[in-house]
C-alpha cells in the first residue's frame, strides 16, 4: 500500500494536466470577449498529425465585398491557403483570427463585431476555417476639433488642409484617414518653413457604447523660417549666374521641397557631376537659414559618337563635341555631324541662359546639310536662325525663330536656287507618366507656324501652318496600351516650283505611314517623280499588347499621304505587326507592313530607335 500512497499525488497531478490540456485546446478555437459559441467543432478523436501537413481553405461570411478583401488581406491564416503546413502550426494561426479580425475592424470603426468561428476537417489533408463577422454599427465622428496655434495659425494653406481633413463630422470613423490628415498637415507645415510645428494635441476618444468618437487635434507651427543667403562653393561659374538658376531669394519663406527642386535643376543642367545642398539651422539668425550648396563641375569638354541603323535612312553615323562652359555666364557651344545613306549635315550652336535660366534660353544656329534620298531630288542648304525658347507653365514650351535659308536643289528636271526670311512661332507640350521605364500613359501636342514673303527678300510668299497631335493611353487590359497620331499640315499661297523640298510635304516612312518608303507618298509629275505636296495629312492607332515586362506585341493601322488639293486627295493605307522591346538605352520598336491600298509592294521592315513622344 505504501507504493500506491506514494504515486497517489502523481496520479493527481497526470489527471490534472490532461483536464488542463482539454481546456486550453478549447480555449484556442474560441475568441473570447464578443466571440459567439461555435456553430459546431471537428467530431472524433483528434487525427493524427500528417507529417506530410495539411491544406486550409478560410470562408468568411456576413461582411460587404469591400471589408471581406480587406479581412482576406488582413488575416493570416489566408496567407497560408494552397499551402502545407503543420496542424498544431494551422491550430494556432486559427485561434489568432478573432483578435485580427477584431483589430481590422477597429481601425474601420466597427468596435462591437459578432464573430463566430469554426475550423473543421473536410478530408484526409484539407480543413475549412469558418468565420461568421457581423461588423455590426460604426463608430462616427461625433466632435471634431481641429486647431492651429504659433505663427501660422493664420497661414492660408495650413486652413485649407483642415478645412479639407479627410474625416469630416458623422463620417465613419477611419484609423488611416486620421493618420494621413496629421500627416498631410505636419507636412505642408514643415514645407511652408514652420520646422519647429508639433502637435500639443492629438487624441480619439471613442464611446463604442454611444457610436461615436470626438476628435482633438492641435498643432503649434512655431515660427516660420525663411531663406538666408545662398553660400555657393567656389565654382567655375559665376554666382550670380547660379543665383538665378536657383531661383530663390532671401527672405522668401524656408521650404524644403523647393531645396529639393533646386537640387534636382542643378544636376539637369549637366555643368555638375555632384550637387550638395546643405541647409545651416545651427548658424540661422531671426530665423533666417543659410544655405550651402557644394558644386562639383563636370569636365569642360564632352565629346560623342554614335553609330545607328534606320530603314528610313540606312546605316547612320554621328559626332558631337560640347564645350560645356564657354564662359563663366554658362554659355555653350555645340558642334555636330551626322551622315547617312540620304544625307549629311554639320551644324554649330552657341547656347546662352537668359533670364530665367532653368526655362528661357537664347540660341544661334549654323547649318549646312545635304539631302538626296533618291536619284531624281537633292537639296543643298545653308540656314542660320536666331531663336529664343522658354518655359510656361510645367508642360510647355515657346519657341521664336528669325531663320535665313538657302536652297540650291533639283526635284526631276526642275532645278533651281531659293532664298527665305522665315519667322517661325512653335508651341510644343509633352507629359507623359511612366511605370517601370515604360510610358503608360502620356500626350505630345506640336503647333508651328511659319511664313515669308518678297517684301522681306524671300523667293516668294507664303504661310504654313502644322499641327501634331499623339496620346499614349492604358488600353482595356491591364498593361496594354492604345495608341494614337495625328498630323496635318497646309501651305497657302506662294509659288510651288520655286519651294525647295524642305518646305514642300512627303508621308510615308517609319512615323509616317507604314508600309511605305521614306517620303514615297506625294504628288508625281509627268516623269512620275514625286516633288513633294502642299498639304499633308496622316493618322495612325496602334495597339500595344503587352507580354512581359519589357516585351509587347503590337498592331497597327496608319493611313495619309501628301497633296495638292483639300477637295481631291486619297488617303493611302498601311497595317502590318510589330515588336517592341524596352532595352536599357530607350523603347525599340520593329515593325512589319504592308502597304494595304497599293498592290504589287513588298512587305516592309521598320525599325525605330528612340522615345515614344
């Protein structure tokens, strides 16, 4: 009897445990607080653990369609559907769902969800999870307050992002929206140059009982800083050449995103190779801040060359010398030579700054080039211009041109030697959003207008208008693309024969009309040699489908041609297939056509290297 006493307690203790052991497994497929009874439990003995693991598929029940994706998202357990994994590991990721579930919904505003849960086996290797969610009534915003206090209470921009708080009064009452308005507020604050503004406020207190929640939110923006004087490192510019670039005067209001604009110009500029800009908080008197930018130069002299392949203009060859400062001013001096299988031309540019020298630049050009894509036309030509471009707004650009040239050419038997004054006017605007390299969605809009007459010297007198028009838009699958061009152009007035080939209208070629040779579409005279048209008129759409990250099949459909006459002309037709590659230096695009409305033309290879806008 004295062994019996003895393991007596141990007895006690193994029965205890196990009794516990039950206790605690029930607890675990059970939520507490306001979790409901379980509709029903796995029934048996517990299976035997598959060492193999097991597969779970989560239904949930009783939420709209938008709050049960944002559970899917939000629960663990779904995390791991499709997947094997260990009983005790699918036990565990089960018993935690409640508490996720009931945590999502919090942040949403439902603070008094019904929540059932169930897990049970289906077969040998797959159990369901079950959760019924009744989300039950949201909290709304019963009070909200919101304040400024310091120097900017009276800020206009500060009033209106309170104004516009992303949770209103009687709105549900949303975590992130909250957590985006405080975010949104400090950081407009600390953008108009309040760096010392903090909250001395910032509470929800929520009444779950009541349905409602009041808000409490009070910034201090502190002084305003402004700008000191800009403290540039010795450079090989002058300073006040680089004051101008930076656009920013002392006393203006301390911004932070217009540092980073600045940073961002100067390195565009392409004079530095590294560009440091060093705001001086420690060294800021009556809360002026200096500002150090450290300037590292690119080298003086660039040179390039470059070597291509076009079907318009067969094998292609370029060199380019860029002496990056002719002087301290930042003025420049560009010298270039292209040559192909139709044409060769050598032009010279010297490039100044003006005013605003992020936007406003003067330039005065010298070409010489000579054209001659087929046997029957050449063109031999001298232009000089004077030009100035500038910046309005984000997206556009203004052009004036005063622009003297001189043709000596031939178009079939027809020769002569012409002499132009041309002021030109160009209106140019290209935006364009790109995900991954790639142009998903964008526009280009081109106007020029340019003219002469005898009264200025000019061989005779005429005015041509041109306009071109291309949109790049996401198409019905996600990452197509559709897309679509435009161009026409008009010559009123003047005497024909005496318009050299450059001012005279061709379609046909790789951003023309497909399927066609370069310049082979336009009007033909009694030899059959085309001489070119007044008027031009060509449109295209395409479809982009795309493949793989850098690989899209396309479609296409273009038509144009060039005229004489608005009233009497056909419109030529062109569609073929084609691939696009994104490659490390720029979109390549390879295209086969046919030219559609022409019988007896071969299949036509384009291929075109270059942006897409």
């Amino acid at each position: 009897m004295k062994p019996l006493r003895r393991l007596g307690p141990w007895v006690l203790a193994l029965l205890c445990a196990c009794h516990l052991e039950s206790m605690l497994a029930i607890a675990a497929e059970t939520d507490t607080g306001n979790v409901l009874a379980p509709d029903a439990s796995s029934s048996g003995p517990p299976p035997p653990e598959d060492t193999a693991g097991v597969r779970v598929e989560v239904r949930l029940e009783g939420l709209p369609r938008d709050l049960e994706t944002l559970m899917r998202g939000t629960l663990g357990i779904t995390a791991v559907t499709g997947e094997r994994l260990s009983l005790p590991r699918l036990r565990e990721l089960h018993a935690k769902a409640a508490a996720e579930i009931r945590r999502a919904l919090r942040a949403l505003g439902y603070y008094q969800p019904q929540i059932r849960t169930r897990l049970e086996r289906r077969d040998d290797d797959l159990w369901r999870a079950h959760y019924h969610i009744e989300p039950g009534e949201p909290v709304r915003v019963r009070k909200l307050q919101l304040d400024l206090t310091g120097a900017g209470a009276q800020d206009p921009a500060l009033t209106r992002v309170l104004q516009a708080f992303p949770l209103q009064q009687g709105e549900r009452l949303r975590d992130e929206r909250y957590e985006k308005g405080k975010r949104n507020l400090l950081r407009l604050a600390m953008d108009r140059g309040y760096l010392d503004a903090r909250f001395l406020e910032h509470e929800i207190r929520v009444f779950p009982q009541e349905h409602a929640a009041d808000i409490r939110l009070l910034l201090d923006t502190g002084p305003r800083y402004h700008f000191g004087p800009l403290l540039f490192d010795d450079t090989v510019l002058e300073r006040a050449f680089l004051v101008r670039y930076a656009g920013i005067r002392p006393g203006e209001p301390f911004s932070l995103r217009r540092l980073t604009e600045l940073q961002n110009v100067l390195y565009g500029t392409d004079y530095f190779s590294r560009v440091e800009i060093v705001p001086q908080r420690e060294a800021a008197r009556d809360h002026r801040i200096p500002v150090r930018i450290l300037l590292e130069p690119r080298p003086r002299h660039r040179y390039r060359a470059g070597l291509g392949y076009g079907t318009d203009t067969g094998p292609r060859g370029s060199l380019e010398y860029l002496d990056r400062r002719l002087n301290r001013r930042g003025h420049r001096l560009r010298l270039q030579l292209h040559a192909s299988a139709i044409r060769e031309r050598f032009s010279a540019s010297y490039l100044a700054p003006y005013r605003n020298p992020r936007r406003d630049k003067w330039a005065v050009n010298a070409t010489v080039a000579n054209e001659h894509p087929d046997a029957d036309r050449e063109e031999r030509s001298l232009i000089l211009d004077l030009g100035r471009s500038v910046g309005r707004g984000r997206f556009w650009t203004e052009a004036l041109r005063l622009r003297y040239r001189r043709d000596d050419f031939f178009v079939g038997e027809t020769s002569g030697v012409s002499y132009f004054l041309l002021p030109e006017l160009t209106l140019e605007r290209i935006r364009g959003r790109q995900e991954a390299r790639r142009i998903t969605r964008g526009s280009r809009f081109f106007f020029s207008l340019r003219g002469a007459s005898t009264a200025l010297g000019s061989a005779t007198s005429f005015l041509q208008p041109h306009v071109a028009v291309k949109g790049i838009r996401p198409a019905w699958r996600r990452g197509d693309r559709l897309l679509l061009r435009v161009e026409a152009a008009a010559t009123f007035g003047g005497e024909f024969a005496r318009l050299p080939p450059a001012l005279r209208r061709f379609a046909g070629g790789d951003n023309s009309v497909r399927g066609y040779g370069f310049q082979a579409l336009s009007p033909v005279d009694a030899q059959g040699v085309r001489t070119g048209g007044r008027h031009l008129f060509t449109a295209s759409a395409e479809y982009d489908l795309r493949l793989q990250e850098k690989w899209s099949l396309a479609v296409f459909w273009d038509t144009g041609n060039a005229f004489d006459h608005w009233n009497d002309f056909t419109l030529e037709q062109g569609a073929g297939i084609g691939v696009r590659w994104l490659s490390p230096l720029g979109p390549l695009r390879i295209d086969l056509a046919e030219a559609v409305s022409r019988a007896g033309i071969d299949l036509r290879l384009h291929v075109v290297f270059g942006p897409e806008l």
